[in-house]
C-alpha cells in the first residue's frame, strides 16, 4: 500500500510537519501511520522571489480586472499569485465569445503554447535577464528562444520553415 502526501501550501525551511494517514484494512481493522519530519536548511529568500531576494514581488493587482476570473474557481488563487508577480499577464483587449465584448482575458481553460511556457518559466526565474536580453531577429518570440537555447532547455520552437529562417539570421535552430 502507498501513501502519497501533498501539501496544501509550499513547505518552509527548518519546520517540522507531522502527516497522519488512517485507513480500513482489508479485515475491516482501523490501522494508521504517521510521519514527521523537519524540513532542511533556513530560509534566507522569500519562496515568491526565489531569483532576486532583495526584490519585493510585485503587489496586489485586483485579478479582477480580467472578465473571465472566477475567485471560486480551483485554478483562481494560483492565477492571482502569478498575475501579482508579473508571472502571468494574461490577454488583453481580446474578443470574449461569452460577452460578445474585448475585454481583458486570462482563458484559464486554454493551451499554453511552448513560448508562453517559456515566457512564464522565464519571468519566474531569470526576470532580470529576461528583461535585458535583446532580440536577435524580428521573431516575437526571439529572447525567449535565446534563454531557452543558453540554458539548454528541450524546445521545438524554430521547427518552421519561416522560423528556422528567422534562426539563419542569427538565432539558433533547436
């Protein structure tokens, strides 16, 4: 038998936590198990900054703003942390099928594409390099490609023909 625990926030440095598993067994005998442990180091950065501790992350941005958030939603906690930390920020002044209006949009529902992803993966943890790399070509998502090619990410983003040109110019193929 296998227990999986998943915390419901992220664990911090040098706390102890306890997790008590019960169970029916297949007699029909109550068991239990419990587990404690202290978690490893002390915590020198703020966990919602991990890449620039002297930096505060970015604030209170009233989510909202963008027509489709619903606080009672399960993703709506998540997409306001990364929205506040300038992780995410969203569509805006796009056509929304629902209201027959533009408006701002997060679409939590959407596919990411692999640029987004690295556009978030970026912002997260190399902001500052992010925002001072300069593009090589006109591609929109040039820098993005850059980053991922300089720390070696597995991208499949230049596998068009217009972008592998656009690579030609000076940008890797990947």
């Amino acid at each position: 038998m296998f227990f999986y625990t998943i915390p419901k926030a992220e664990l911090k440095k040098g706390e102890k936590y306890t997790a008590k598993a019960t169970w029916t067994d297949d007699d029909g005998n109550a068991q239990s198990e419990t587990l404690s442990f202290t978690t490893a180091g002390k915590s020198t950065t703020d966990p919602s900054n991990p890449t620039n501790p002297s930096k505060p992350p970015v604030g209170s941005i009233d989510v909202s703003k963008f027509a489709d958030y619903r606080a009672d939603q399960y993703w709506a906690e998540d997409f306001q942390w990364a929205v506040n930390r300038g992780i995410i920020n969203g569509y805006q002044y796009v056509y929304n099928p629902v209201t027959k209006k533009y408006e701002n949009l997060l679409k939590p529902n959407t596919n990411l594409t692999e640029n987004q992803m690295l556009s978030m993966l970026l912002r997260y943890f190399k902001p500052d390099e992010l925002a001072s790399t300069k593009p090589k070509t006109s591609w929109v998502a040039d820098v993005n490609y850059q980053l991922a090619n300089k720390y070696g990410l597995p991208v499949n983003g230049a596998n068009t023909a217009s972008k592998k040109a656009l690579a030609k110019q000076g940008h890797h193929t990947w």
